[in-house]
C-alpha cells in the first residue's frame, strides 16, 4: 500500500471521535440497528480519508520497460532513420511490454509516454514534439527517463546519438542510474557526411596600443578541399577580403593589421566556402581594446649600440627612449610610464640599489614588461646573480653544475678600517657572501681583513661547510688605519700553496695604504704564477691611481663605485668572469622548443648563432629557443603582474651577425616586445563567458581576492540592448552572473562598484571599467572530431547496459522482465462502494421493517426454521362488531411491525368476519381514527382471521404503551351487521383519542 497525501491520514483523529459521537448520542435507534448503522457511516468516512490520502494497493506484474531516448541534435540531424528504428523495436515487443520515447536537443520532452500502446506505424516513428538542436544536454534525457521507469517501476534506456554532448554531463549521471539500477543500452549513430568548413577562431589581442601591429589569427576546419573567401570587420566595416584554398582537417590563416583608432573595437570573420551545407559555423567573433601609444625604455650598456632595437620599434610604431643605467630613476612612479623596459647589455654594477629594486617591483606589481638582451656585460656576465633583475627573469644567471668548470682558488682581501664603518663594510660583507654563495663546493675561498695589519677572517678551504664560511664573514667588524700591502703579501702566499685551475684576488678598500713599498715585485709574481687580481675603489678617499695601476699590472679588472650599494654585483660578476666557459661560441641556427604564439614568427627558419651568454631555464619559464647543449636562447615566462623575456646573445651583430641581418628581425623583436606589455589598466576586471545552451555564466576577475565591493555591470549586445547585472562574489577576487542570451557575437560590458547614496546602491560611473566578453556559435556545429562514440561505451559499461547495433532493433526487447509492484487506483470502486453503503444508510434508517421476522422467515425458506416460528397460540373467542375489527386491525400493524408480544396469527377467517364487515354507518369515525396502514391491511387482508376477543384487553393496553399516529385518507365501507351496539363502538373511540392526544404529548 501507498499513500499519496499521507497527511490527509491526519483526520483519522477527527474520524475516531465522529464514531465515538455517534456511539454515544444516537438514542432513537437501539440493539443491532444502532450498531450496524454507526459501522456504516464509520466505513463510509474511512473509505472518503482513504481516497483523499490517496491510498493505492500494489499489485505485481512482470513486464519490460523500454524508454528510447532519441538524440535529435544538429550534430546528428537523423530524425527520419531514428523513427525508423524506434519503430522497428517497438513492433518486436510482446503484448504487456510497455515502450515510451524522449526528445533530447538542449531539453528533454516526452515524445511518447511509457504504455502498451502500438505505435501509429510500424514503418516509421513520427516525432511530434520540438527541440532545440543547437545543443545538446544527454544528461537530462536519461534524467527524464530515469523518473519515467522510476515510477513504472524499472526498466531499460536505450540511447540513439552521436554521443557529442556539449552541455551537461551522461557520465556523472550514470552513476546515479547504477544506483537506481537502470542499465543502458546504447545505440551509436555516425554523424552525417556532408561538405562542411567551420571557422573555429580568431584570435586577437584583446589589449593594443595605438599604431601596435598585430595579427588576426584564424583556425578553419573543412572536410574537403577547396576555395573560399575569408571576410574581416570592424565595427560592422569591412577591412579585408582574403581568397584562401582550404584542404580537409585544421587550417591555419594570418593577417596583419595596426590599431589605428583608440577605443573599444569589435570584429567579425565569416567564411564562404565552395559547396558548404552549413552555415551557423562560418562566423567568428573577437574584440580588441586600443588605448594610447605605448612608451618603451631602453637602457643600453654601450652607447649607441640600440640601433637595432630602435629599428623595430619604429617599424611598429611603438615610443622609446634611450638611456644610460646611471639615469634609472630613483623613484618608483617614473617607471609607471613605460609598457616596457629592456635592458640591452648592462651590467649590474652600472645599476644602483634602488632601481634594480625598483625594476623587479614594476614588473612584478606594476605589470611593466622585463627584456634582458644578452653581451659580454649581461646576465651572469653581468653580475645579477640574487638580483631583484635575476628573479625577475625567466633563467638563473648560474649553471646549475649542468657542465664541468675549472677550479677557482678565490681570496678576498677587504679593508676593515674605521672609514669603512657603517653601510661600506655591510656591502662588502654583502658581497663576499654572495660571492660564497655564487661558487662550488670544490672551489677553495680565504677572506682576509686588514686595518693596520692583516687578519684572517677565513683560512683558504675548500667550501664544504658553505655556512660556516659565511658566519665568520658576518663577524667582521670595522677598526684601525690602512695598510694594503701586508695584506695582498699575506693573500698571494697563501694563494701560491692552492692547489686550483684559476687563482684571483679581489682588493676592496675605501682609502689609501699609509706606506707604499712598490707593488712591482708583488704583481709580477702574481703574473709569473698565473694569477690576477681585480681591485674596488670605494668613494672619492680610495686612491683610485693605484688600484687601477694594480689592476692592470696583475691582469685583473679595476672597479670604482661612489655608490656602495653596487659592491655585490662587482664580487658577482668578478667571479663568474673567472671562468670563460660562460661564454659558448657556435655557428648553428637554435632550436625550436616551447615557442607558443611565436612558432608563426619562424616557421620558415632560423637564421645562424655565433655565440650566447650560457644560463639555466627556470623551471616554469617556456624556452622557445635553445642551442644544440640545451641552454636557453629566448625563454619567457610571467613574473607577478607582469612578463619577461631573456635573449642570451646580443643584438648588435658580434655575436649575431645574421641575426641582424635578417628581414624579419625587426617584427620578431618588436612581438618579443609587445608580449611583455601590460595586460590590464588600472582598477581591471577581465570577463569571460561560458556557454551551456540557456544563458551565459560570466565570471568577473580582479587583481587581489578582494570581493567586499558590490559590483553593477551593464552588458550591451551588437544591436545596443542593455541588461543590467549585479554579480556576485563566487571565489576569492572572482565574481559571477548569469546572461540569458540567444545570439552569438561580442558582448561590450561596463563594471563599476556600487557606492550607498540616499540608501540604495547606486553604480558609480566614474571608476568604471570597460571589457567585454565573445558569445561564439554553438558548439553543436563545430567539426571537433570528437570521439563520441567511446563515450557512449563507457556509459554503457558504468551502467551495465549493452551495445546495440542500427542493424538488429529486435534486439532491444530481449531481457529478462522487470517484477515490480504497480499501484493501483481504485478510486472509482471506492466510490461506488461509498455510494451504495450509503444508500444502505439511507434505507436502515428510513424503513423500520421487522427484520427479526423476516430473519426467521428466511431461515424458514431454507429450512432452518425453530419451533417458535412454527408455534400456534390456542384460539380464543372472537370479539364482534367494531371493537372486533379494530383490535384485528391493531394486532395486524402490531404483527407487522414485531413489537407485540403473546399474539399470533390465525390460519382461517372466523364467522365474527362477517359480522364485522356488516357493521354500522356509526362506526366510520372509528376508521378515521384509525392508523394510516390499517387501511392497506383492511383492504388487502379482509380474508385472514382476526383475534379472539379474549385478546381485545391485552390489544388496548398495548395501545397504549404505543404511539400511533395516522389518519384513514378514505372512508370505510358501510357497516354489514347492524344490530351492533352504538355504545360500545363510543367508547372505543373515546378511549382511541385519548392515547392519541397523550402520544402527542
């Protein structure tokens, strides 16, 4: 049993104390009428709960259940041979099987609902219903289907489709089919072969700069070759008509173009091919942003040696300005005015503290671009080992031990001396530690600090213990006067008993030596013994002439900063000077490796290499060039906010000499360039839009995970309608709305916060932000190749169902039946049951009919009659006249009616009959007074015998005791017997009227 509303079982309640009511205040029916009236009206209002909480019995059958789920999707465009199919399945199902048939396109919609029905043909299946076939969901007709078998009680689902769902997902939902132990048959269907090229995108930069080149990329798939004509708009203008040849699978197409005007522009592609048969899959949308001109810095190490760069960014379009490292600016809002900054040959030592800090924080929080080229004076040659620079770029400025260097033997001779206190000495003691840090466990170090005397600070060792180095040189602290030579004497001793492929020390002090012995002898030996020996002037008080005498005297290099701060990057580049092999000379094109974008770029080849300056990949860093060793040639990658690009050769021609020869240089540069250019302007939101048949989810992305502000956006379509939105936060720095929408193209979206004014929200126009967002064609026409029918396998399998084939539809029918418990309705007969207690009622109440008699008569016809039924009571004198025929009269309805005790019924008419029949005119107001059916006894049993007159005593007391109410509607014949006495018949009368009025009482 079922209950459909079983809260309507609630008035049970109220049913239980109905029949207690009626058990206690029914009083005018007693003894088993009572009962059985009470239990008749209580089943009545049982039966009315029961049909209202909708109470149903189950009854078990066995039978198939076949749900056909019939895709009806442009992809698949069959409706003809699926109705053929359906039809021929149907027709090999036996009599009590039960078939039903679901639409699918982006809804589902009951074709047919699950019965024994016939279908109309056995030819062919008509389907009535209509879909929208520009997508489709298969999740949400095996959902429809589920619930049909559901209710049925279980059945099968056999799937016609292609298998190429572009919204929803039938895997996730087979696992809920499993549980509810539908199975799946599948039935793949090939989509239709037909002449058909589709334009699957265009892609264009959706940020430009005024005058920027760019390129219109186009991706068209075709499946057959031919010619066609590619058609280019921009705000509904035509730009360009192309004639291109197409071939069958993916074609690839490029067309250059500058952003002339500023503003917010959208394009349009469409395709017209030879021969196509479809046309919603030959329009493509994209949109660009063109804001001002963009500004380029150009930092160059050699003067006039930007020729090259300055070329290729006139050629674009593209602003520069070129400078030398020492006017990098100081303040951090300057570098706000550049999209890009390269760094063309400089070495770190030209780059003070502040704005080698300053160029990593634009880059990574500004979003400012990064390109390093390549020299003898750059990267690792350049001393940015552990610079803000080096963390910015897409390669460590090491090797990362990827091959065998000579062994260096290093002492680092620094002046402690009291002048050296403060923010010198720290830097020194900076620049040791990275210059620790830069070299291998196999290289040998000694630190020696002199004042008036030399102290050593580390004893040459090999760098084993790497930190223990570094704690001692942390310890120095600053004292004393100056005397260089002890110390240089001391550090060339003990450099003469290294044992290393390379041996060089570095001189660093602020002042000048208080004696000045000749370092002749000192140098001399220092070339006789294959080492060389760099020195740092500190400041104006350093005695520059001498250090740069000692430089050049041992081989070394001479260094002088008045800014302290550039000290590490000396130490750095000084060590990584030592070893040549940083430099790696060939004479071969590079490599392709992760070139993305760039690929087009040099598709036709690579010019030659002589030489690069050799670093190591960061691991996330795309390396779009590489030598034949594996080093990065060009490598880029994203840092913070903003992006780099790293050239490891140079550009002025010495080691590049075809390089700069070659045609296409300058737009290949110019597009390294552009890479790194912002992506976004100040307060951006970037949208992007997902598809799924009904509306378009937007997701609005900001910088930051900030999402307390409320956002307002109003979406503008192509033909100027406006919808306004209130996004909401969805994630961290990510907000999301929905779009109903119905038309592919490009959507231009205004966002802007919502400030409280006069308590409401109100969007606040001044900081809004332009985007906008592409809603491309459906999915559903896209030549993807995708495998749908391996999808349709795995479905299948997840829900136990089997692979059917186009050619055998009887097999559809062929499974075990389904036993299952089927409610019943039995509505109708609960009301036709009602109906007749009812009237049963109605005539229990109504009609006091003597049912103990006609109890006994019955039993009597059938043979089971006691002795009380077939008891005669002794006969007894028969009254005469009046009196006589009204106590006959009584004791006939007293008799009819069972409720006379000790009287019976006579088996003949006695003689006193006729006496009575001939009785006076003076008794017809006893007649009147008479009950109303005594008369119907007088006319139709004037033949039975009446009571003795014995019995006339006991008939008026029982009189009496009863209640008779009634009137004779005619009046009686005239009396036949008339000596009868008047008097007598008076005072029957009177006593007749008397129990009447006392009745009435």
């Amino acid at each position: 049993m079922q209950a459909d509303s079983p809260w309507a079982l609630l008035l049970l309640i109220p049913w239980a104390v109905a029949v207690w009511w009626m058990i206690q205040g029914t009083l005018r029916l007693q003894g088993n009428r009572k009962k059985i009236a009470i239990a008749l009206r209580a089943l009545i209002l049982l039966l009315v709960i029961a049909i209202a909480a909708g109470v149903q019995p189950y009854w078990r059958v066995e039978q198939r259940n076949v749900i056909f789920v019939a895709d009806r999707s442009a992809s698949v465009n069959a409706d003809a041979s699926l109705g053929e199919w359906i039809a021929k399945a149907s027709a090999a199902k036996d009599e009590g099987d039960r078939s039903g048939i679901v639409s699918i396109g982006l809804d589902a919609v009951i074709d047919k609902v699950l019965s024994t029905d016939e279908l109309p043909s056995a030819e062919r299946y008509t389907f009535r219903s209509g879909v929208n076939e520009n997508f489709t969901d298969l999740s949400q007709a095996l959902r429809l289907a589920s619930g049909m078998l559901h209710e049925a009680g279980g059945g099968k689902i056999v799937l016609l489709s292609d298998g190429a769902e572009n919204a929803g997902s039938m895997l996730r939902q087979a696992e809920l089919l499993k549980h509810a132990g539908i199975e799946v048959d599948v039935v793949p269907i090939a989509a239709p072969q037909r002449v058909d090229a589709s334009l699957e995108a265009m892609d264009v930069p959706q940020t430009l700069r005024q005058g920027e080149k760019f390129t219109f990329e186009f991706t068209i798939n075709s499946t057959s070759s031919g010619t066609a004509k590619l058609r280019l708009y921009e705000d509904n203008r035509e730009l360009s008509t192309s004639d291109i040849v197409l071939e069958p699978g993916e074609n690839r197409f490029a067309l250059q173009s500058a952003a002339l005007e500023p503003g917010f522009h959208r394009f349009r592609a469409e395709l017209y091919a030879e021969g196509d048969e479809q046309g919603q899959n030959n329009t493509a949308y994209a949109f660009s942003r063109v804001s001002g001109p963009p500004a380029v810095l150009i930092v160059e190490g050699v003067p006039d040696s930007s020729g090259n760069v300055e070329a290729a960014l006139k050629a674009s379009l593209i602003r520069y300005e070129t400078i030398p490292p020492e006017r990098l600016s100081v303040q951090l809002a300057s570098y706000a005015a550049y999209d890009s900054i390269i760094l063309n040959n400089v070495p770190a030592t030209r780059i003070a503290a502040k704005p080698m800090e300053w160029l990593g924080k634009a880059v990574s929080d500004y979003g400012i671009g990064l390109v390093m080229l390549g020299g003898d004076n750059s990267f690792g040659l350049g001393g940015y080992f552990q610079t803000t620079i080096e963390k910015a770029l897409p390669v460590y400025m090491d090797l990362k031990g990827k091959r065998q260097l000579p062994s260096l033997g290093l002492i680092l001779v620094i002046d402690r001396s009291g002048s050296m206190s403060g923010g010198k000495l720290e830097l020194a003691k900076e620049a040791a530690m990275r210059t620790i840090e830069l070299m291998r466990p196999e290289d040998s170090v000694g630190v020696v600090a002199f004042d008036s005397a030399p102290w050593w600070i580390v004893e040459p060792t090999k760098l084993t213990n790497r930190d223990d180095v570094l704690g001692k040189i942390q310890g120095i602290q600053a004292d004393g006067g100056t005397e260089i030579f002890p110390a240089l004497d001391t550090a060339y001793n003990k450099l003469l008993e290294m044992d290393a492929q390379r041996k060089h020390i570095i001189l660093l002090t602020d002042g000048q030596s208080a004696s000045n012995p000749g370092y002749a002898a000192l140098t001399q030996g220092m070339v006789d013994n294959k080492m060389t020996m760099s020195t740092v002037a500190v400041g104006d008080g350093a005695d520059q002439v001498m250090l740069e005498q000692l430089a050049k005297q041992a081989k070394g290099r001479f260094y002088f900063t008045n800014d302290e701060s550039t000290l590490p990057a000396i130490f750095s580049r000084e060590t990584v000077l030592m070893s040549r092999t940083y430099i790696v000379e060939q004479n071969a094109p590079p490599l392709i490796g992760q070139a993305g974008s760039w690929a087009t770029m040099w598709q036709n080849g690579l010019p030659d290499l002589q030489a690069y300056i050799a670093t190591t990949a960061k691991e996330t860093a795309e390396v779009a060039l590489l030598s034949p060793q594996g080093d990065p040639i060009l490598a880029r990658w994203a840092y913070g906010s903003g992006r780099t690009v790293a050239w490891t050769s140079d550009l002025t021609g010495k080691w590049s000499r075809d390089w700069v020869q070659w045609s296409a240089l300058p737009n290949v540069l110019a597009e390294w360039i552009k890479w790194t250019f912002p992506q976004f302007e100040s307060t951006p939101y970037s949208a992007t839009a997902e598809l799924d048949g009904r509306e378009a989810m937007l997701r609005l992305r900001t910088e930051g995970t900030d999402t307390a502000a409320k956002l307002s956006a109003v979406v503008t379509d192509e033909t100027g309608t406006s919808t306004t939105l209130s996004p909401l936060p969805a994630a961290p720095g990510e907000y999301a709305a929905s779009l109903p929408v119905s038309e592919p193209g490009v959507y231009l979206m205004q966002v802007s916060e919502q400030t409280a004014a006069a308590g409401a929200a109100t969007p606040n126009t001044g900081s809004g932000t332009t985007t906008g967002f592409v809603i491309p064609y459906s999915p559903e026409y896209r030549l993807t190749g995708e495998n749908g029918a391996e999808a349709l396998q795995q479905l299948a399998t997840a829900t136990g169902g089997r692979l059917l084939s186009l050619d055998a539809p009887q097999e559809v029918y062929r499974f075990n039946p389904v036993e299952s418990g089927q409610p019943y309705d039995w509505t109708r007969e609960l009301l036709l049951l009602i109906l007749a207690l009812w009237l049963l009622d109605i005539l229990l109440r109504r009609l006091s009919l003597p049912w103990q008699r006609i109890g006994r008569m019955l039993l009597a016809r059938l043979g089971l009659a006691g002795g009380r039924l077939q008891r005669k009571e002794p006969a007894a004198a028969v009254p005469s006249g009046a009196m006589s025929r009204l106590q006959q009269r009584k004791s006939r309805t007293a008799g009819f009616y069972g409720e006379q005790a000790g009287t019976s019924d006579v088996a003949s008419a006695s003689p006193a009959s006729g006496q009575a029949k001939g009785a006076g005119a003076d008794l017809a107001g006893v007649q009147r007074a008479a009950i109303h059916s005594s008369q119907t006894a007088s006319g139709s049993n004037r033949d039975q015998a009446v009571q003795p007159e014995g019995q006339g005593q006991a008939g008026k007391q029982h009189d009496r005791q009863h209640k008779f109410v009634g009137t004779s509607s005619q009046p009686s014949a005239p009396p036949a017997n008339p000596e009868t006495n008047p008097a007598d018949g008076q005072a029957t009368v009177n006593r007749l009227l008397a129990a009447k009025k006392r009745g009435k009482r």
